[in-house]
C-alpha cells in the first residue's frame, strides 16, 4: 500500500516536531489527521499546508490527558480518514522544576499528557490495527529519557516510560503485522534552543558529533521511515535523532 491509502494521526501536530511530522507524511501521501489541544488556529494553517500540496488533511481538538477524549479522537480521525493505520504519539508538555519543588499537579499533568495518553490512544487503535494485519505507532520519546535530565524529573520519567511503552507493545502485537517503535529527538531547533545564551549553546554543541543542532525535519524523515513499509522488520526500537550526542 502506498501512502495515500493510509490514514495517520498525529498527536500535538500544530507546532514544532508535530507540525514538521504532519507535513512530512502528508508530502508522502498519507491521509493526515493534525490534531490540537488549544491552538486550532495553526493546527488549520498545517492542514492547509498539506492540501495546497496536494495531500489531504483533518484537523481534531482534544485533550490528550483525558482517557476518554483519545478514545473519542481515534474514533473520529478513523472515521474521516476513512482508516487509521499510523499513529504518532507527539502530544506533550512540560513542568519543570527541581523535584524537591515539584507540585502533585505538575507531575501527574506530564505524566498524564506526555505518558498516559499514548497508552490511551494506542490502545484504541490497535484493536482495528491488528484486525487489519497492518499498522504502525511511533512514539516520540526524548534524549533525556535515556540519559536524564536535571529539573525535569516527570518529564524525563514520561519519556523514559514511553520507551517501555514501545517495548511493551512491540512484543505484544509485532507477530500481528503492528510494529511499535520510539523516535529520541536530542538538541532541535525551537524557540527554547534559540533562546539559549551562545555560551551554553555551544556547551552543548561540544557534545554532538554532528557539529549542529537537529531540525524537526530531521525527525519528520525518521517517523516518516519508521512508519513506511520498508520498517516492517524494525520493531521495539528507539532511534535517537540527536546528532550522535548519546550512544552506547
């Protein structure tokens, strides 16, 4: 099947790596799903974007944290998009603080937005994933969930728990034509990169290989990959997208 026979869902696709993945898929033919929480007016800019390409795209508000909400959203972004056979869990946010500060609600808000909706989602999706033989979910996980990060101990603990996510599912649903994998985007330029003082910039540019920061079509090409046909026997895996920066 080529691209313009799939549906895809892209979870916090208005902006940033979602925006960039939403395009991507769209340039390569797939039936996009763009989705928001609060900001409908860029996630109908990336929708249009991908038509006057040529592509075809949905736009879907939902609160991601909420279990019911994803159902509904997979419900309806099939329902569109005539199938749903990719998944891209991207929706996230932050809460940083040191953990002797972190607030009850700042924890659960990050684990509930960045963690929790990714088993919601993907579970309403592989029933029909599985029934048709074919299906992929990609999970866009982060660098720190493998090597840490300081004040941001909820954050790195969704990303980390995104990983054993992949795993997870990998296992339970790779002999039923679902692959399962995890994206691990590093240093990306962003508004939060830009906004870097040039001395800890280039701290961290000491610690990539590739000599520069990531852009989020960087990681749009890896998701766009993982989702294709020829990733079928790439599964349970994480994919740093960060220049070199962590290896084994």
């Amino acid at each position: 099947m080529s691209g313009a026979e799939r549906g895809a869902l892209v979870t916090g696709s208005s902006r940033g790596l979602g925006r960039a993945i939403a395009l991507e898929l769209g340039r390569r033919g797939y039936r996009v799903g763009v989705h928001y929480v609060r900001s409908e007016a860029p996630a109908r800019e990336v929708a249009e974007a991908i038509r006057a390409a040529g592509g075809r795209a949905e736009v879907f508000g939902a609160d991601v944290a909420d279990a019911e909400a994803c159902q509904a959203l997979v419900k309806d972004a099939t329902a569109a998009l005539g199938s749903l056979d990719v998944l891209v869990n991207n929706a996230g946010i932050t809460r940083d603080t040191l953990a002797l500060r972190m607030k009850a609600d700042d924890w659960q808000q990050v684990l509930d937005t960045n963690l929790s909706s990714a088993f919601h989602l993907s579970k309403a999706a592989l029933r029909a994933m599985v029934r048709a033989g074919w299906g992929r979910i990609v999970n866009i996980s982060s660098i720190v969930g493998i090597r840490g990060n300081v004040g941001q101990a909820n954050y790195v603990a969704a990303k980390a728990g995104l990983i054993g996510l992949t795993k997870a599912l990998a296992r339970e649903y790779g002999s039923r034509g679902v692959t399962v994998n995890a994206v691990a985007p590093g240093f990306i330029e962003s508004d939060m990169t830009e906004s870097l003082p040039d001395e800890l910039k280039q701290a961290y540019l000491k610690e990539i290989p590739a000599g520069r920061f990531g852009r989020p079509e960087d990681v749009a090409a890896a998701v766009a990959f993982l989702a294709s046909d020829d990733a079928g026997y790439i599964n349970g895996q994480t994919l740093p997208v960060d220049g070199g920066m962590v290896m084994p």
